[in-house]
C-alpha cells in the first residue's frame, strides 16, 4: 500500500533524526534475503544497539541530504537498507559483513567517521577485528614484558633448585 505524503514526511523526520544522531551508518542491498535470515540479522543488529531501517532509496537520499551528507543512492544496485549505530562505530559493517557469508547480503557504502564511504571501504571495515578483539590484542601487548620477566624469575628459581638437589 502506497504511503501518504504525511507518512513520507515523518518517515524522513525521523530518518533524518537517525542520520544525525548515528555514530556510523552502513547501507546494504539486502535483495533475495529470506525472512527467517533478516529476522536474526534484525536481532543482532538490535542486540549491538544498531537500528536497520529499511525505505526508498530517494527517501533515505533525502533524509541524507538534509543531515548534511552527500550520498547517491541512484548509484546504489537493488533495495537498501541502512544500519545505524548509536553504540559501537563498527558493529554495523561487522554484522552485516559476517552475515553476508551465508546470505545474500552485501555492503554497498555508508557513511563513517562523517564521510560517505564506498563499498570496498565497507567491506575492509567489515573485516577488522571487533572492538573487544582489539582491546584484547592491546592487553596482551601490555602484558608481554611483565609476563616474559615473571616466566624469566621463575626460570632462575628452578635452575637454583635445580642445582642445589645435585
């Protein structure tokens, strides 16, 4: 059913308020996906406090323009849909660049750090480590010298030990 122009208007209200306050956008052509695949994709997205809003592309085109980002959807193949995360800048691109492998789903662009992004910049986005796989491998840099130095004390108390039983 055709929506009226009142509709139209507070579907680009609040798409507009969704640019403004997201923290990363990410657009994807979600064309074949079944049901059952987009209601998990859905629930992870919210999980990860992410909003998928799915609208025309000239919709979303207007709702850009007016939160002051240049994107052409005309470009864009298929139906879009965009993520916008509130949270985490990466969860949108991760989650949907993870469920692009077994779904016919596929970043086509967003918008990140304030600019309009293409795909393949998307995608590279997509396969970085998650925010806690990072602060993890940044952990464990850290921990490395006092962990070498407690293995190397512990090595020199055995060695004594070890000599003063022969």
């Amino acid at each position: 059913m055709a929506k009226s122009r009142a509709q139209k208007n507070e579907s680009l209200v609040e798409l507009k308020q969704l640019f403004k306050s997201g923290k990363s956008i990410m657009f994807a052509d979600y064309q074949g996906m079944i049901v059952a695949k987009m209601t998990s994709l859905r629930k992870q997205l919210t999980g990860a406090n992410v909003d998928y809003v799915v609208a025309k592309k000239t919709l979303l085109g207007m709702a850009a323009k007016e939160a002051g980002y240049a994107v052409d959807f005309s470009k864009v193949p298929g139906m879009v849909g965009a993520a916008f995360a509130h949270a985490d800048e990466m969860a949108p691109a991760k989650i949907i660049g993870d469920a692009g492998k077994d779904a016919p789903i596929k970043l086509v662009g967003g918008i990140f750090d304030g600019k309009a992004i293409d795909a393949a910049y998307a995608i590279t986005l997509s396969k970085l480590p998650s925010k806690l796989a990072l602060l993890g491998q940044l952990l464990s840099v850290f921990n490395a010298p006092s962990s070498a130095f407690v293995r190397v004390l512990n090595a020199r108390q055995e060695q004594q030990a070890g000599g003063a039983a022969v």
